[in-house]
C-alpha cells in the first residue's frame, strides 16, 4: 500500500512538470470568446501556412476574468501572453505605463492609414501604435419597423432623448408582451454606465471637469439620469436592472422589445434569422441626441497587444499584421460570407460594394462609429480620453461604484437625487485619495 | 438508525419536504443539462422549452471540436486528486498530533487554520503570482498542485481531527504495548479504523479541488488548465453563448458527478459523521 502511495504521488508530481521539445515558436494569445474572436480561432491554419515557424496557442476566458487575468500578468511582467486582446480602456493606462510593445514591424503593406481615425487615435500615443484594432463597435438604436409602421412612427432625422420617450410610451404593451425599449440596467463600467455615460455626454454632462472634479452635481446628470430612469422605469421589461447586453440581445430577438440601444455589434446577431425571430422586422438608426449629439454615441474595440514582458515580440507583431490586415478581412469573407467580417476598423471595409451589400447595418454602424471621437466627446472640455469612460485607472471603481448606484435609482431603492449626491461624493473620494487634487 | 414517524401524515408531509429540497437542488442542473441540447434560440425562448423542443448534439460537437476537452479534464484529475494525497499525508498527521496528544493550545491551533480561509484569495494574488513567476510555475500542474494542496490543508485537518477523536485512545495505547512505533501506528492501527473518514475526506476534498476557479483560472494558461478554464471560455459577453456554455458545463461536472452519485454513501457519512452520537 505504501509503495502504491509513493510511486501514484512521485506520478503525480512528475506530471506536474512538463517538457516541450519544440523548435517552433509558440504564441500564447489571450482572447475574448466572442464570434468574430472564435472566427479567428479556426482560421489559424491560414496563419501557420504562411509562418510554419510559429504555432498559436489559444486562452478563451470571460471578458471579466480575462481583464483580471491579463492585468496581473502584464503589471507583474509575468510573461505568460504573447498577444493580449484589450479594450481601448486599457491601452491608453498600459502604453503610458510601458507595459506595451510598440507596434512598429507590422511590414510595408499593412496599411495603417487604412485603420478609421477615431480607432486609431484611441490606440496610439504620440502616434505610435500599441495595439492594432481587431474589431470595433460604437452604439445605436435597432427598432422594430413592424411595431413603429402599426404604431404610425417614422423616423426622418436623428431622434432626441424626449422623442423616443414619446416612442416608447407609444410602443409599450406589456399586456402583449412587448415592452417600449429595452436598455443596460446592469450596474458595472462596461454595462449600464457606457450608456447612461453617453446618455450624459448628449444631455452637456462631463465625468469630470478641467481640474478632475466629478460633476454628478451637476444639472446635466440630472437631467440624463432623469431621463434613463423615466423610460426604462417606466417603459422597460420588469427586472431591468439585472439586464446587460446578452439579456437585452435576447429580450430583442424574441421580439419583446420596441427599441434597443446598444453596441453596433448586435446588428448583425438581431438580423441573422438563426439567433432572431425578428430578423427582417430590425431598422437601424443613430443613438438619441439631447442638449448635443456629441459623445451621444460610444466607441470601443477589441485590440490585439503585445505585452513588454513577451519574448516573441517579433512573431506576435507578424500575427498582429495578419489578424488586423485587410487580407484577413477578405480570407474571413471567402470562408464565412462578407457579413461576418469583423466590423469597424478599416475604411476599405466601407466601400466595399460586397460588404455592404450583405450588412444592412453597415451604413449606420460607420455613421456611429465615425462620429464618435475619444478625445472631444463633451460639450464642455475635459481632460480625459474615452467618450464612454475615462482612460484613466482609477475609472474602473469609480463607474462600478457609480453603475450601482444608479442602478438603485432605476430598481427604486434610492431617489435620483441620493444616487447623484452618492455618486458625487463617493468619485470625490476615490479621486482626491489617486492625487489628483 | 432510520427516523420513524408515529403519524402516517407527518411522515407524508416529511418526505413531499423533503422531496422538494431535492428537486430545487437537482433543479439549476437539470436546466443545465436540458439546455446544452437546445439551439441558442431555443436557449433563450421566453417562456422556456421543457421538452418541446428540437433536441440537438451540435452543442456538444462545436465544444469538443473548439476545445480539447480531454486535456482540460486531465488536467482536474491531475490537479484534484494530486493535491488531495498530498494534503493527505499532512493532513493524517497533523490529526493524529492533535487529536490524540492535545495541548492547550490545540483548539487555538485549529481555528487559526481555518481562519486563513476566510481571506479573500485576490488579496494575496499579486504576491503568489510574483512567486510563481519566479519559480516558474506558472501554468505548472505542480505549482498549482501545490496552491491547491495548501488552500484545503485547514478543512482536510478539521475532518480528520473530528473522525480520529471518534477513535478510543486506548486502542492506540495498546498498539503501542505491543511495541508499534509511531508509523506503525498510524498506519496499521490508526489508518484501517479511519477508512470511512479518510475516505469522505478525500472525495469532498477531490470535489473542492476540482470546483476551485480561482487560483485555477489565474495561475494557468493553457498547459496546466483544469476544467474551471474550460467552462470560462464559453461565456461570451456579446452573444448568445447560453447552449453552448451549457454544454460545457455538462461535460465539465460530469465525471466529478458521477464519482459522487456512487460514492453519496460515504459523502453523507463523512460530513454527518459526529453529529449524532
């Protein structure tokens, strides 16, 4: 028995250390599990043809746990990723840290000028690429033509805050089972406040201002979360507060929703008749202006970056230039249909009579995305980048803290007013602590 | 000893309870399971598809061909049932020491152990993962082993402890007359007594091992991953995801499942064991 005992445990701990033999250069990429990412996935064959020097290794996480995972990895240089899959958040906060690789071996034809302005000056420092956009989204609004024709809506120029409150109340009809829109409610940075931040943004409101003051106090915000809370409230599904995109995605595709403003990206799911059963009923349209359209829309993309503590710079940068080329927009399109290109990061895209021919959205999603711009997105000025956050790192808490708070507002825990004056004295807090007054 | 009722409604009324704990446990599981057959539209219908739907293994097929599943699953075996014999050999030890030659101090001891499980693990990542990155061992099975072996260390002593007080002393004393040493002892006397304890030790451990997500998911990237990284890969923040989530899910709590439906005899026993004398 005892010997069992030894040679099963001397097994195991054996096999706790592994050798690889492998004159091949292997990539560890971290990825996100969204469609366009696991697209990219089953096409590596593509890559290893033209580079049989270099394998991939794939890491699928949750967006959360890959956030997590990659920020302990990169801050501690612990060198586990090759290429990371960040957001625009991020690459801001980590380039200016060092903690990217400069992108500058993407080779002669990668043509960056072909990369949308408003993408590429969201991943560049002094114009110098630390992450290529693999996938790019900005919001709007899909509706229900349908429902809008019935209810005698037509839609002949940007709509404000105030119509498509008119709209909802015209649409709702719970009693049928369709509710007048459907928003984010769930409290996190990345759920309800990338909304309610642009709804703040079109109604003249800034995170903060010229000295890194919070501005909750301010009319503005008031003025903006009023107005989420009165039509989600009242013209939303039950339980909104518990609703991100994915529940939203779901509510639209089973038809229970008039309205829905949300990420680009959900234009080609709510349209594809195998996830939707409202497929050929969807229109597209701007997200709502108020006070000003600017910054009434966000801007975010998936990027592909290299991590300083990476040892294969060279080989990841060569992965990067072919997941980000216009070659591997066209190698997608011969596989799976120009509709399932990954959207929002090359002009070329756009006029592709192809392309647009098979994404009815597409006009609207370059719409969106053209006009959103990181840097000048408040009708005041402001000293921070990002329209739907702040690049800045202590922005993560704050709109975690903030998202709750207002999502207290919309279950009715709290009033409008506390949740402002919580928001305000909380973000306060969090900043006069970083130093920044 | 069975529980006899003296009203036949009592003992209805007992079992209808008892029955419904039962189905609203096995619930969340249940939907798992009839979920990972459904199209994602299926997945998310409103109101939800019981039966009545078109059944489908094409979940199960994009998972398999989008992951290895076999070496995640190897990998939990590894990591799971490694880290449990490990603890064991401390774990038995530190039992005996405690159980059968207390100090004052004993009781302090044992709760000091298991006060460290109530930190919360993320504020000692950075620095465990600084070791790591040091040592190299980083997405290591022997590393992560070893993480494992030392987070279930406290609850592994606090169950053998409680079985091997159960254990008259006086049975060891007279092993020790006939001149057993102390090895001897524990592994001829002590050891073949504790069997039902060590055992529902070793499966509850096994099954703690096997659920653990979080220095699993931070510690490993691809060749040490168990099945806790697996099943992160197929939540998607935009998209349906819900079917093919399910169906990782499924195939993730298998094997873990089915070691604990044949062995619920002895689960029960350990984890009731002391509770009624």
């Amino acid at each position: 028995m005892k010997h069992v005992m030894g040679v099963a445990l001397c097994a195991l701990l054996a096999g706790g250390v592994s050798f690889t033999a492998n004159a091949q250069t292997k990539l560890t990429i971290a990825t996100v599990n969204n469609g366009d990412m696991i697209r990219m996935q089953k096409l590596t064959d593509d890559f290893t043809a033209k580079h049989p020097d270099i394998s991939l290794e794939w890491v699928t996480l949750e967006e959360n746990t890959l956030r997590q995972r990659v920020t302990t990895d990169i801050a501690t240089k612990g060198g586990q990723y090759d290429v990371m899959t960040i957001g625009t958040y991020e690459v801001p906060i980590w380039s200016e840290k060092g903690w990217l690789a400069p992108l500058d071996q993407l080779g002669a034809d990668y043509d960056e000028a072909d990369i949308m302005p408003a993408i590429r000056s969201a991943v560049s420092q002094d114009g110098q690429l630390y992450a290529a956009p693999f996938y790019a989204e900005s919001s709007m609004m899909m509706y229900r033509t349908d429902l809008f024709e019935a209810a005698g809506i037509t839609i002949t120029d940007r709509l404000t805050w105030d119509q498509t409150l008119d709209i909802a109340k015209k649409l709702h009809d719970p009693a049928n089972g369709v509710y007048g829109i459907c928003l984010r409610g769930k409290a996190g940075w990345g759920e309800n406040m990338a909304l309610i931040t642009t709804m703040g943004n079109a109604y003249g409101a800034r995170l903060f201002n010229e000295e890194w003051k919070p501005e909750f106090d301010g009319p503005e915000w008031k003025a903006a979360l009023s107005m989420y809370v009165d039509i989600l409230g009242n013209y939303g599904p039950p339980g909104a507060t518990s609703n991100g995109f994915n529940e939203n995605l779901s509510l639209f595709n089973s038809g229970k929703c008039g309205m829905w403003i949300d990420a680009t990206v959900a234009a080609s799911f709510v349209s594809n008749p195998a996830e939707s059963t409202v497929a050929d009923k969807v229109g597209f349209t701007e997200a709502p202006c108020a006070e000003t359209c600017t910054g009434a829309n966000w801007l975010w993309a998936w990027n592909l970056g290299i991590p300083t503590g990476s040892q294969k710079v060279e080989a990841a940068q060569k992965f990067i230039a072919w997941a980000t080329s216009k070659e591997y927009l066209e190698l997608v399109a011969s596989k799976e249909g120009w509709a399932n290109v990954p959207p929002g990061t090359r002009i070329s895209l756009y006029n592709n009579p192809k392309y647009l021919e098979a994404a009815p959205f597409a006009d609207e999603t370059l719409l969106a995305i053209d006009s959103a711009d990181p840097i000048n997105s408040t009708l005041k000025p402001k000293p921070y980048v990002g329209v739907q956050f702040a690049a800045i790192p202590e922005f993560q808490g704050i709109g975690t803290t903030v998202g709750q708070q207002f999502s207290a507002a919309l279950g009715g825990s709290s009033s409008i007013e506390d949740a402002l004056a919580s928001a305000q004295s909380s973000t306060d807090r969090t900043m006069q602590r970083a130093g920044y007054y | 000893m069975e529980k006899t009722f003296k009203s036949p409604l009592k003992h209805i009324a007992f079992s209808v309870f008892a029955w419904l704990v039962g189905l609203m446990i096995f619930f969340p599981i249940f939907w798992m399971v009839l979920t990972s057959f459904k199209s994602e539209l299926d997945a998310i219908s409103m109101p939800p598809m019981f039966f009545d739907f078109d059944w489908t293994l094409a979940n199960y097929v994009e998972v398999q061909a989008r992951s290895n599943y076999f070496k995640f699953a190897m990998n939990s075996v590894v990591l799971s049932v490694g880290s449990t014999l490990i603890g064991l050999v401390f774990a038995v030890t530190c039992a005996w020491a405690m159980a059968f030659s207390p100090t004052k101090r004993t009781k302090n001891a044992l709760l000091w152990m298991l006060s460290t499980k109530m930190m919360p693990p993320v504020g000692v990542l950075v620095p465990i993962y600084l070791v790591f990155r040091d040592w190299g061992l980083l997405d290591n099975r022997f590393g992560i082993m070893m993480v494992l072996f030392l987070m279930n260390l406290p609850i592994m002593v606090w169950m053998l402890y409680t079985y091997f007080k159960e254990i008259p002393k006086d049975i060891l004393e007279a092993a020790r007359m006939d001149g057993a040493t102390m090895p001897k002892e524990i592994l001829f006397v002590l050891l073949p007594m504790a069997v039902p304890g060590i055992a529902s030790t070793m499966l509850l451990n096994i099954i703690l091992a096997w659920n653990e997500a979080f220095w699993t998911l931070n510690l490993t990237t691809s060749d040490a991953a168990p099945l806790t990284a697996f099943i992160a890969s197929y939540s998607s923040p935009e998209g349906l995801f819900w079917a093919k989530l399910s169906a990782a899910s499924t195939m993730a709590v298998a094997p873990i499942l089915i070691i604990g439906w044949f062995s619920q005899k002895q689960l029960v026993r350990g984890l009731t064991f002391g509770a009624v004398k």
